[in-house]
C-alpha cells in the first residue's frame, strides 16, 4: 500500500503510529474527535486554579524504550526529566516511617542483600520469592502470587503493581506483573529511572508530535469523530465523519487508535475489554520546594489515600490508582482528605488547604485481570487495510504509555508489512 494512512484518534497510539508511519514516507492524515490531541494524557487550563494542570500525574521509567524513541523522534528527547540514579523515596502514612529504595544502577540486584537499600524489616528472601511471578498461571492474581509477604508485600509490591497495573492487587493479573517486571526490575536499575515532564504533558509528548507532523505535511483534524466505516467483507472503503465522507481508496489504509469501547462500537464484532478502572487526582496550587518530595520530587506513600504526591512548579498533585473505591466520595470530601497526607507528607500546614481541583478519570484503563487480557485483540482486523492501536490491545504490556506507543509503532509496521 503505497496511499494515504487515515490515522483515527490524537491520544499518544495515534501519534505514535503516525510520527512511524510519515518517517516511512506515508502520506498520513490524523482524525481526531476532540479539541485537543493527547487523549488521556493532556495538560489544559484550569481556570479555578488559575493555571495549567495534567488530566492526571504520568509517570515514566527510563526503561519505556518505545517512548523515549518515540520522543527522540520528534525532536524531544530532553522534555522528561529525572533524578540520575534509581531512587524512590516512601512514607508509611500509618505508621509515620520514612525510607528510600535505592535499586542497584545495573542488572545485579545487589540492593536487596543491602541491609541500607532495601525497605526496613525485610529480608534478601522476601524479594527473591517475587520470582515466583514468572510461574504463575494465566489465571493467578498479584495477591495470590505475593500477599502474605509482609512488609515487602505492602510496601513495595503492592504499589509497585497498583501503580503498573491500575488495578487492585486482588483481581491483577500475576503474569503482566511480570512482564512489568521483565521490562524494569530485570534490566536494571537504569532502566528504572523515574521520568516525568519536565513542564506537563502536552509539552513533552503531545505538542511536539503535532508540530512533527505538521512539518512533514501530515493533515490534522481536529473536531473529526469518525461514526462509521464503510466497507466490503474485507476491505474499509469509506470513514463517515458525520456530514462528510472520507473516501479510502485502494492504496489507502487505516489505523483505528480509539479507546476499546469505541472501537467495540464501530467495528461489529470485535473482542475488546469492557472493564475498567479508575483514577483520581488531586491538585492543589500551591509552589513547595521539590526537594521535599525528594531530588525527584516525587514522594511514595502507603497506609492512606494518596498514593504518590509530585511536587510541580505550581501544583502540587497526587495519584490515587485503582481508585474505584473513592471514585464516588465528593470533591469536596476528597480534597481535605487528601491535603491533610499531603499537608503530613510534606510537612506544611493542614489546616490551609490552598485552591484544589479532583480530576477524575473512571475509565483511567482496562482492568488488568486474567479475564480482561484475553479480551486484548491483535492490530489485525477482518478488513486487510484497517489495523487497531491503543494501550487496551494485545501489546503485552498494561494500559500505559509505553503500551499506548508500542501499539501505534506495531500498527504502522503491520502496515509497512501489508
Ligand atoms: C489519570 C491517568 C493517569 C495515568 N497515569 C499513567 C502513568 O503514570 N504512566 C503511564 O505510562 N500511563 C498512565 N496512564 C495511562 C495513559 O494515559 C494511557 O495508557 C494512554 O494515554 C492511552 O493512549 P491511547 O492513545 O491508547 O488512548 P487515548 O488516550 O484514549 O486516545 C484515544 C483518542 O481517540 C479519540 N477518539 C475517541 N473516539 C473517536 C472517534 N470516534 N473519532 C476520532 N477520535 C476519537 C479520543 O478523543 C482520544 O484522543 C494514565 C491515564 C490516566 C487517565
């Protein structure tokens, strides 16, 4: 196929795919339903705040090679930032206990025989038995794999996994631990590096794409929902965008980069996740020096409800993953809750909440559990000239955006082998 690529949905598997797909030379042309590209991970204008806020806090490890090629690409390389060495620093809100991982920079994982390295009141032996993840069955929970281990269960492995996975440890799926795991922990310290934007988002991995693109003469609409495909038995011939219709010729392809119910909704039959699970985000405005969430300002905390607090130039903002459980509970209930741990956290004043603002994303991603990965269908459809991405499809990988990037790239290269 030597035609236009129709590349449908801005969020990052769209781009991805586009940003590979005009490197090959393709003409490219990039629909997308919104005002904005970037999808679930995009920085706009809070006017109650009074400045610019994440959707939601994103955290990158300096192992997510899809993306980091995917940002040299377009030219930003140098938009994430992140501390040189493996280093998470952590709070027991329960039991006031403060301590910081430190992971051994290369494949050696000298830090857990580290009495200095590793969590206090733990043992080399409580990680080692993490190696049992590699056996687990299709059907094996993270909590049936890892509960009972104590310390080491609750205060690394469990926020390790609800972080990775968003999913509660109970119902996860054991094997994509794993697979996090073989990305990360197995390849070393280095490739465990916390990375976040160095301004926000949009900055770092939306706005440089679209400025990429525009450059090499690819169309983008904004504004654009795709409501139907045209097509025969096997080939798309037609993309309705309600009131006009974009005609897909013979040379022509298409890369479906929705969210999984979307996708459902426009091509019958197709298998996807129906569950999902929350996140809900805190931001309070509010300038704090960085380093009291340290040298990354980024601050790990367990026994409450914040899970992970990042001090940012005029925000501060907390993660709260696999939050179906709060999800419900007020704005105006969740805010205070969470000010006091952070106001503990970071050692400011409780009772002066600054201006604060809950984002909530109830279909942050697919439930990672056994059941929901077999609904992962492949980039391959019934038509020859369509191919899905998104972080929900089978990229191996939870719903991040290393899998959201990994699956625009593996859809451009079905196309490039078409
Ligand atoms: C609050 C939050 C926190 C997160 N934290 C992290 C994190 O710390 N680290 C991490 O790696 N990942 C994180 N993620 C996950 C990450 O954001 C997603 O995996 C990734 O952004 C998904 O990209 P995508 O392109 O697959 O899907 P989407 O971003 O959903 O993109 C799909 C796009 O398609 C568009 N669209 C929908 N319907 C149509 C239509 N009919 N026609 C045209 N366009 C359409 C949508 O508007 C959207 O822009 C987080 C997600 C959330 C919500």
């Amino acid at each position: 196929m030597t035609g236009t690529v129709h590349v449908v949905g801005a969020g990052l598997a769209g781009l991805a795919a586009a940003v590979d797909l005009v490197r090959t030379g393709r003409r490219v042309a990039l629909y997308e339903a919104g005002p904005q590209a970037g999808g679930r991970c995009r920085s706009y204008h809070d006017p109650e705040l009074g400045c610019r806020i994440d959707n939601g806090n994103h955290l990158l490890l300096s192992g997510n090679r899809a993306t980091l090629a995917y940002l040299d690409a377009i030219g930003a390389a140098d938009r994430l930032t992140g501390p040189d060495q493996p280093r998470f620093p952590f709070l027991d809100l329960a039991l006031g206990e403060r301590w910081t991982l430190a992971l051994s920079p290369g494949r050696w994982p000298g830090w857990i025989f580290d009495a200095a390295s590793r969590l206090p009141g733990t043992g080399a032996w409580d990680y080692l038995r993490a190696l049992g993840l590699a056996w687990a069955g299709a059907d094996a929970t993270v909590a049936e794999c890892l509960a009972g281990h104590g310390e080491v269960y609750r205060r690394l492995w469990q926020p390790f996994a609800v972080a990775a996975l968003n999913t509660e440890t109970e119902t996860a799926s054991a094997r994509l631990l794993w697979a996090v795991m073989r990305e990360t922990f197995e390849r070393g310290g280095l490739a465990c590096r916390p990375l976040v934007p160095r301004v926000d988002l949009s900055e770092s991995l939306i706005e440089p794409a679209l400025i990429f693109l525009a450059r090499n003469r690819c169309l983008v609409k904004m504004s654009a929902r795709l409501r139907r495909i045209d097509a025969t038995r096997d080939w798309v011939t037609g993309l309705d965008m309600g009131g006009s219709t974009q005609a897909i010729g013979e040379d022509d392809a298409v890369v479906l980069a929705v969210p999984a119910p979307v996708a459902a909704s426009l091509v019958e039959g197709l298998i996807v996740p129906t569950q999902f699970r929350a996140i809900v985000n805190a931001h309070y405005r509010m300038a704090v020096p960085r380093e009291r969430a340290g040298e990354a300002g980024i601050l790990g905390l367990v026994g409450g409800v914040a899970e992970w607090i990042f001090v940012k130039r005029e925000v501060v903002s907390v993660t709260v993953s696999a939050a179906d459980r709060v999800v419900d509970r007020p704005a105006e209930e969740l805010a205070p809750a969470i000010w006091r741990e952070v106001a503990r956290a970071l050692d400011l004043d409780a009772k002066a909440m600054p201006p604060a603002r809950i984002v909530k994303e109830r279909r942050a991603t697919f439930a990672a559990t056994p059941e929901q990965l077999a609904r992962r269908p492949g980039p391959a459809t019934r038509w020859r000239n369509l191919v899905l991405a998104g972080d929900w499809t089978a990229t191996g990988l939870p719903g991040t955006i290393e899998g959201a990037v990994r699956s625009g790239q593996t859809a451009a290269r079905a196309l490039a082998a078409a």
